[in-house]
C-alpha cells in the first residue's frame, strides 16, 4: 500500500504538470488534449504482453523493473518540454515511452492481490487500494498545484521520478511468492498462446467481456472532459490554477467516500445492478456540470461523478477476481482494460478536436453525459446486467 500511495502522488504531479506546461507554452487544447490521449495507446499494444508477463515472471520483479524504467524516462521528458519551441513528434514520443510502463505492469499490481490476500478479503484490498487512490484525488491536485505554483511545473516532474524510485525500493520488502519462471528463449514462443488463451477467456465470458465494453463507451465520454478539464477551467472560465485543482480536490471527496464504504455496497448488492446504476447514475450527473461554471459547484458535481464512478471500479474488479481462475488473472486483466482502454485516446482527441473547431466545453460536456448515461441503460440490459 505504501507504494501504491508514493506511486499515485508522483502520477498526480505528472497529471497535472504536464498539461500545465502544454498549455502555458501553446495555449492549444488540442495539443493538451492529443498528449493526455497518447498516454493511453500503451495500454491497447502492450496490455496484453503484460498480462502474459504477469504469468509466467515473478511479480514483484515485474514492478519493481518498470518502476526503476519509468525514473529514467523523466529525464527526456523535461528536456523536450525545456526546449523553447515543443517538438510535438518527439513529445507524444516521450509521452509514449513513459506511458508504456502502466500496462506491462498493472496486470502484475492487479494479480499479485491474489496471491498475498485471502479469496474472502479482495473487495476489502480493493476498497483500501480505491480509498488510497481516492485520498490523493483530493491531496493530489492540491499539492500538485502548489508545487506548480511556487516550485515550477518542471520541478513536479523531477518529484514524480523520485517516487519511482522510491516505489521501487519499497517494492522490494514485498514477499517473494515462487513461480515458475520460463526463459527468455521460450517468452516469445508463448506469448502467442497465452494471449490467445486470455483473449480467448474474456471474449467468450460474457459477463466478463460486456464489462469491459461498458467501460469502453465510459471511458470515451469520460476522457472527452476529462482531458480538457484544465484547459476548461484555465483558459475558457479563466480559473487560476489553485481553484482549478481544488475544484478537482473536493471532486476526489466523492470517491474517497465510495473507497470507505465500497466493500460494504459491493457485498450488499448484485453486480450487474451496481454496475449498471452507478454509470447511468454518473452519466446523469455528469450533465449537472451544464447548470453552473462557479469552481465550488463544479467540484461538487465532480465528487457525485467520482463517487459512482469509483464504486464502479471496486465493483468490477472484485467480480473479475472472484470469477476469473487465477492462472490466467494477469491475461485476462490485460484484455479487459486494453477494450476498455482503446477509447481514451479517440475520446480525449475528439473533445480536444471539438474545442479547436470551436465548440465550446458546453458541447463537450453534453456529449458526454449523454454517451455514459446511454452506456449504463445499455449495461442492464447485456449478460452483465443480469450478473
């Protein structure tokens, strides 16, 4: 847990920071936009490369080798935004490159749970995780901002390589659980089947894969604002930075609330009817965003939309972990998130397209209530609904 919390400090600064720069050196919300989108591609190529890495190499050894690779990507990420004129080729590159550790090691961070928790304690360990995670979408902005403010973008990025590191040095005090390790020599040759066999796996479970597609449609409509979300509220409400990342603070009130109280909720209820109602619910809410642009209230709507988003995670996860052998967890975790991944670049393009055709964020926003709502209406009635 120590890990996961310096590891998600370190990704808050570098989610804030890095658009900040972008913006501040091109005023473009297109270029914002399009760099936010990139850094998900990853996750559609090498997704499920990780998921076989996660099942056939020790764990630990995984995370803590990207933690250790992801540090020394920083470095030619600031000397390409240090540059007086942003080369944007060798940009998305960077961003590419830093990016790629996530997927060929998140599949590893999901599966290890299995093996060091008891079957009847995942959906607390999920709802820790969340709630970790969901403390820092409170703490995260704010610190982030503040150090952007007083320390410089730039400097936000240097921290974010010293968790890295420091994540990987805490990795090691994991428990080491054998596994049986095959070489290099045989990796490729197996790769092949192991993607077929997890591909395999989530597309014939139906419960399994209309999650995954829920996801798909929720993340494209998410990711049209969210990857806007600075520009909207720096540029067209003319927010400086502190209130832009307090309004995105009390938003992460929403899913810390959903972190404490997830395993409850996710014990209590059918998966299906969470899973369903809490999208459609988000997705309605995320249309209260039209009604008012003063920051307070949009953070307010911000920690509605988080809170049944979150619940949503803690409740997919646990049904994947519970239904899902453990022998192929780590594929069948690389599928799922490479479907549901593919529409964060497109809809994070597309939100940052319309806005540089001159739509305004009303349209964005629109656009994307109506995408999530319809998203949930769809999920009740797929074999996921009926789970």
């Amino acid at each position: 847990c120590m890990a996961f919390l310096i590891s998600s400090i370190g990704d808050w600064l570098y989610r804030l920071a890095l658009p900040i720069i972008i913006l501040s050196k091109t005023d473009s919300a297109y270029h914002a936009a399009t760099a936010f989108g990139v850094s998900f591609i990853p996750w559609i190529i090498f997704s499920l490369l990780g998921g076989s890495l996660a099942d056939n190499y020790a764990k630990k050894k995984i995370l803590i080798i990207g933690n250790f690779f992801a540090a020394s990507a920083i470095p030619l990420l600031l000397f390409i935004l240090m540059e007086k004129q942003i080369n944007f080729v060798l940009l998305y590159s960077a961003v590419f490159v830093l990016s790629s550790v996530d997927p060929l090691i998140h599949p590893s961070f999901q599966s290890i749970i299995p093996e060091i928790i008891e079957d009847n304690h995942f959906a607390e360990a999920n709802a820790t995780i969340q709630t970790i995670d969901n403390t820092l979408s409170i703490m995260g902005p704010l610190i982030g901002g503040s150090l952007v403010t007083f320390l410089g973008d730039y400097n936000a990025l240097w921290i974010d390589l010293i968790s890295f590191l420091m994540t990987a040095v805490i990795l090691t005090q994991l428990p080491s659980v054998k596994s049986k390790e095959i070489k290099i020599s045989l990796a490729i040759k197996k790769l092949a089947s192991d993607v077929l066999e997890g591909a395999s796996y989530s597309f014939r479970e139906k419960v399994i894969f209309s999650g995954s597609v829920m996801f798909l449609f929720t993340n494209f409509a998410l990711n049209m604002f969210e990857a806007n979300f600075i520009y909207y509220m720096t540029k067209s409400l003319n927010y400086p930075i502190f209130e832009a990342t307090l309004a995105m603070s009390i938003g992460g009130i929403g899913s810390l609330i959903a972190g404490f109280g997830g395993s409850r909720i996710v014990n209590h209820f059918r998966a299906g009817i969470l899973l369903s109602s809490s999208t459609i619910m988000a997705g309605l809410s995320t249309l209260l965003l039209l009604v008012s642009t003063n920051y307070i209230y949009i953070g307010i709507v911000l920690g509605i939309i988080s809170f049944f988003g979150t619940i949503n995670v803690i409740t997919y996860f646990t049904l994947r972990q519970k239904t899902v052998p453990k022998r192929i967890l780590g594929r069948v975790v690389s599928v799922t998130r490479m479907v549901s991944y593919a529409s964060i670049p497109v809809g994070s393009w597309f939100g940052g397209v319309l806005l540089g055709h001159g739509q305004s964020m009303f349209t964005v926003i629109l656009f994307a209530g109506i995408i999530r709502t319809l998203t949930g209406i769809g999920a009740k009635f797929s074999p996921l609904g009926k789970e």
